[in-house]
C-alpha cells in the first residue's frame, strides 16, 4: 500500500495488481459470471475500479470453466482491470459441499489470471464455540501456509476467529505475516445481515491493529453504505458486495443512512440515475428484469457516492464526524459507535498531533473521542507528577484565541501552581490554550460542564496531597501558594514542548536564555532563538512547533535513542541531507512511540542528525509500508536542493 492522505487509521491508499492500480478506498461489486446484471464496464462508469467473482463458481461450470482457461478470467468477464476471485469458502458455509482442495483452488485462480486469489479459508461462524473458532483460524493459517509461489496473483488470506477477540488478534498477526499480501476480515456476513454492528466494530479493531498496515484491509460482504464510513474509519480500505443486486432483486434501494422499500416509496432522489427515467409507479409496473437493473444501477451509484463523500472527508481530515454525525442515523449505528469510543485508548496511538480542519464537539460523547486521548493522558500526568496545588480558571476567563491576561499576570506569573482551563469537559493546562484542538475547536456549548464533575474528581484524584482550587480573586488560599517569578511564555513553550518531544524536555529545549518573537498584528509567538539561531516556529493553525536543524540538533541531544527519530541507510541519508523526503524502504530502525505528522528527526547509522520532517504515519504503522514516502523532510543539514 501508498498512502495518499490519512485521518488516523482511515486512509486514501494505492496499491497495485497486474490489471491496473487500486485507489482505496473502494468496493469490488460482486459479479455473478452465471447470470450478469450489470457488466464491469457498466461498473466502471459509475465508479467501480475492479470486480469480485467466484472462482469457484467458474470452476463448477464446464462452460465458464472452458473459457477461462483457455482465454483468461478477463476475456471470460469482458473487463481488462483488476479482478479479485473467492474461493468458494462461502459457498461451502451456506450450501455445505466443498469438492476442491485449498491448493487446487488457488492454482486454478492463479492459472486463469485471477489478481487477487482468494485461498479456501475456514468460515468460522458468529454462534461457533471457541474451539471450533480456534481449529478454524489455525486449519486457515496452515492453508495459507500451503500457497509458496504466488505468481502474478496477489494471494487473500481471510482472518477468521467469530466473535472472540484473541482469536481475531491470533488470526491477524498469523495473517499479516504470511505470503498473503491482501487481508480479508471473513466469518461476518451474519453480524452483517443482523445489523449487529457493535459486534462488527470489535472484530475490525482487532483485526486491523494486529494484522498488517502495508497489505490492504478488505471487509468481506461489507457493502452497505450506511456502514462503510465506519469500517473506513477503523482502516477498512476495501468492500465487496453483491448487495446492489440482491436488495434490487427485493424491490429494495440503498441509500447512504438506510435502505427503503420501492412499494412504501413516492419519490426518487434527484441524484439517482432513477431520477430522469421512471416515476415510482413507472418502475414498479416494469418487468422484473428491467427493475432488477434499474434498482442495481441505483443501489451501485449510492454506494460510489457515499465513497466519494468517505474520500474527501478523509482528505479535509472530517471522517470522524461525519461518522459521529452519521451514528445518529440509526440506533444500531449509534451503539456501533458507542464501541468505537468504549475503545478510544486502542485508537489514540494511530491519530494524527493535529488535524487540518476544527475539532467539532456536539455533546460529551464527544470528548471520548481518540483525538482528545493524548491530551487527556497529558493532562493527568502533568496533574500527578508536578507536586504542585492546581487553580482552576472560570470558563469565562478562557474562550478560544482569548485568554484573560490580568489572571496570568497577577496570579500565573506569580505563584508556582498548576493553572487548569475548563475545555468542554475536561481540565486542560493553560499553556497549551492553543495547541490542537484545544483552541481549534466548534462547540455547540450545549453540554458545557453537565459532566464536569468527572474531570473534577479525576484531577482530585491525581494530585494526591495537593489541592484542586477553583479561582477566585480572593481565594484566601492564594497566600499559602508558593511563590515564584516566572514568565507565562516560556512555560508555554515549555509546556507544548513536554507535549510534542516528551516529559521535560521543554526546560531543555527552551533554557532560560531563549528569545521568544511574537508576531506584531496577533502577538502570538511565532519563533524561538538561541543565541541568534532560530529552533523553532510556532504553527498559526495548530500551535505545534516545526523544528529547525538547529533545534533538531539540540532535541537529539536530549531525547534518548530510539525516541522520535527514524535512522535511514547511508545511501539515503546523502539524498535527505540535501532535502529530500524519506522513503520507508529506506529506514533501518526507528521509534515505535513516534505520532503521526509530529516532528521526526533522520539520522544516519552513527545517529547523527540529517534532517528534520513530519512523519507520515505513526510508529506503530511505519515498519509496515515498504512504498511511498515516511517523512517529509521540511530542514536538512546541507540545505534544500
Ligand atoms: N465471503 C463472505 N465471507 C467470506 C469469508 O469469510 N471467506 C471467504 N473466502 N469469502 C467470504
């Protein structure tokens, strides 16, 4: 896989088959090569890039058969892209006869020009025991194990497990370590058909983090609009469906939050190719045939519009809205995604340090969400181990890009105590006002401070035998703080250093002699110097620091091996020094901690620095990718070619 663009685990990504490039991410439509509704290149005029059949089915049939192996699956479907294959495992899980072997299977995938091969996985059901789940997921590794030459194919190797997490996890880490270089979630059609989301939303988690992030994700029979911006968002890149044609077979239509019923509806939306040609009742007076079709081509354009929609969210960084917005659409939906945040800790190592659009909050569902996680982790530690009594600010004294000075002069600058904000409803540190998404942040306001109370009792918690105060100008507790002499501003660096590069390292970041520059109009900092040398500049957007090579230099005197580098081969280092972005290939060890889009330092083989850039992807992710580009080098040592 290439990545494009990314929102956490949701990605735009490419990969290649021997038909042509995939872009993710995408649905394979499902084609029937017995009984062909829509052709493939009908498909691709309204959005497909490849097709899914069965290779099983072709196998059975002595014409089909006949003709694809003589002239190829491609000249068997009319379709010269990428064209993925099944197995037959399904068709053995509903109809329970199977009269191929694994190997033979994937030969004859292979031998008709299959792209993507499917091997003959073990379908372990959502109602199976444990045991029967175990021996399926291990009879379907040691399958895969079967397969040593791939060929011109790409082999799938489903992860199966049921319902049982460490089984789904056993399966993905055999999986994502196997020749199959294409990662199929199976075994969950049931939950599919069921609506059992929550339950879907577990098993993907669980796959995805465990498996492989350079091999594409596919959901098998994971075609229903109203879920597929979910499963993208827990890294889902591919869908196959055969539902557009089975839901317009039962007179029914896909839209993007649901599906209805032709007989209950009036109208047709403007943007379905429905729209021009038939009233409601025109259609449903058709021959079957001819609604059968009609219906398809509806249900096929809803599903590549609502992938259009997934791909410019995941571009203008507003997935997990729309997802939190869309969870509303429907009960099933909503509990769906009251598991995605039940598991926010699991997501919070795979988000980005900051978002190019506005953190939307609509209520406090909204402050579990992963991409408040890191600041929330943050926070408690800055609570617990500063040994210090906290003041907690009035809402009215903070509101983003508005800080009430005469609070930080007169008390902040004074005295040696914790200042805390009230952000939603959570306890922030001061410093960080402005650093993603504390200030880029649009509220409704609607529930400020109802749940309040637990951010409260937490931070009591955490500071032990300190105190928590609420600010009032006549606190009397205001003379019993230590007092010190200190300047807001560089704490503040300080602070969003601990923040970015780890727990203190700001106070050797930025020592007492820096010079902080503030731009005039906004008197927000903008650099920081050294002795004459600019270290660092303060981002507008998000209130992060981009690094200079001086302030690399002086980070990678600080921060032990491996902590936020990545070391890259002497080849490469001769290119990055000049400028040059990373490419993964090219890296020999890094930090397994390191954030996606945080400032990564390049260092050769002797651990000296080269460059400074962002990092693509996060450190969990980044020993996966062989393709493409891991940071983007902003400053280098010898200057940009
Ligand atoms: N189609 C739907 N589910 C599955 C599955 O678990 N395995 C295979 N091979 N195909 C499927």
């Amino acid at each position: 896989m290439e990545l494009i663009h990314r929102e956490g685990l949701a990605r735009i990504a490419k990969f290649e088959t021997a038909h042509g490039v995939i872009e993710t991410p995408t649905i394979l439509p499902v084609i029937n090569p017995n009984l062909v509704v829509v052709t493939p290149n009908e498909m691709r005029e309204l959005g497909s890039q490849g097709v899914i059949t069965n290779s099983y089915i072709i196998r059975r049939n002595p014409g089909l058969r006949e003709h694809a192996e003589k002239y190829g699956l491609h000249s068997l479907l009319d379709f010269d892209g990428p064209i993925m294959t099944d197995s037959g495992t399904f068709q053995s899980y509903v109809y329970g006869d199977m009269e191929y072997e694994n190997l033979e299977i994937v030969e004859f995938q292979k031998k008709i020009g299959s792209d993507i091969s499917t091997i003959l996985d073990i379908f372990s059901r959502p109602d199976d025991s444990y045991e029967q789940a175990r021996q399926a997921v291990l009879e379907t590794y040691r399958r895969v194990g079967e397969v040593t030459d791939p060929g011109n194919t790409i082999i799938a190797g489903p992860i199966q497990g049921s319902v049982y997490p460490d089984l789904r996890r056993l399966s993905a880490e055999k999986m994502g370590n196997s020749v199959a270089g294409y990662l199929p979630i199976g075994g969950v059609v049931p939950l599919l058909e069921s609506y059992n989301y929550d339950t879907l939303v577990e098993i993907i988690i669980n796959a995805k983090l465990n498996a492989h992030f350079g091999k594409p994700a596919h959901l098998f029979g994971g075609g229903h609009p109203m879920f597929m911006a979910m499963a993208v968002l827990l890294g889902i890149d591919v869908f196959d469906s055969a539902s557009y044609v089975k839901y317009a077979r039962d007179n029914r239509l896909l839209f993007p939050d649901g599906t209805r019923d032709l007989k209950k509806m009036s109208y047709f939306p403007s943007w379905s190719p429905l729209y021009d040609k038939y009233t409601v009742k025109e259609l449903t007076d058709s021959s079957p045939e001819e609604r059968t079709r009609a219906l398809s081509m509806h249900n096929l354009y809803t599903m590549f519009m609502e992938l259009s929609e997934i791909k410019e969210r995941i571009y203008e960084q507003t997935l997990w809205q729309y997802v939190e917005a869309k969870s509303r659409s429907h009960p099933y939906l909503f509990k769906a995604f009251l598991k995605i945040l039940e598991n926010s800790d699991l997501l919070v190592p795979h988000e980005d340090l900051y978002r190019k659009s506005p953190y939307y909050s609509y209520d406090h569902y909204s402050d579990k969400s992963p991409s408040i996680g890191r600041i929330k982790k943050f926070t408690r530690d800055f609570i617990s181990g500063s040994g210090k009594d906290s003041v907690i600010l009035p809402r009215e004294s903070w509101k983003p890009g508005r800080l009430d000075r005469k609070i930080i002069r007169d008390v902040y600058e004074k005295l040696d105590v914790n200042m805390l904000i009230q952000w939603e409803n959570r306890l922030i540190p001061v410093e960080l006002e402005e650093t993603y998404p504390v200030e880029q942040i649009l509220t409704s306001s609607i529930e400020e401070g109802s749940v309040y109370s637990d951010a409260l009792m937490e931070a009591k918690l955490l500071s032990g035998k300190k105190g928590i105060y609420a600010y009032s100008p006549d606190m009397k507790e205001l003379d019993s703080f230590p007092v010190k002499s200190r300047k807001f501003d560089l704490e503040k660096i300080r602070t969003i250093s601990d923040f970015q590069f780890g727990r203190n390292s700001g106070i050797q970041m930025f020592p007492d002699g820096v010079e902080i520059i503030k731009s005039r109009s906004t008197e927000r900092i903008r650099n920081i110097l050294l002795d004459g040398k600019i270290l660092a500049t303060m981002r507008a957007h998000d209130g992060f620091f981009t690094l200079t090579t001086e302030g690399a230099k002086r980070l990678l005197s600080i921060v032990e091996y491996p902590k936020l580098r990545v070391k890259v081969t002497d080849d490469s280092a001769e290119y990055n020094a000049k400028g040059l972005n990373v490419f993964f290939k090219f890296i020999t060890d890094f930090d397994p901690d390191i954030i996606a889009m945080n400032e990564t330092l390049v260092v050769n083989e002797k651990d000296e620095l080269i460059a400074v850039g962002r990092s693509t992807v996060s450190g969990k992710e980044i020993g996966h990718y062989r393709k493409g580009v891991a940071i983007k080098v902003h400053h280098s040592i010898e200057g940009h070619v």
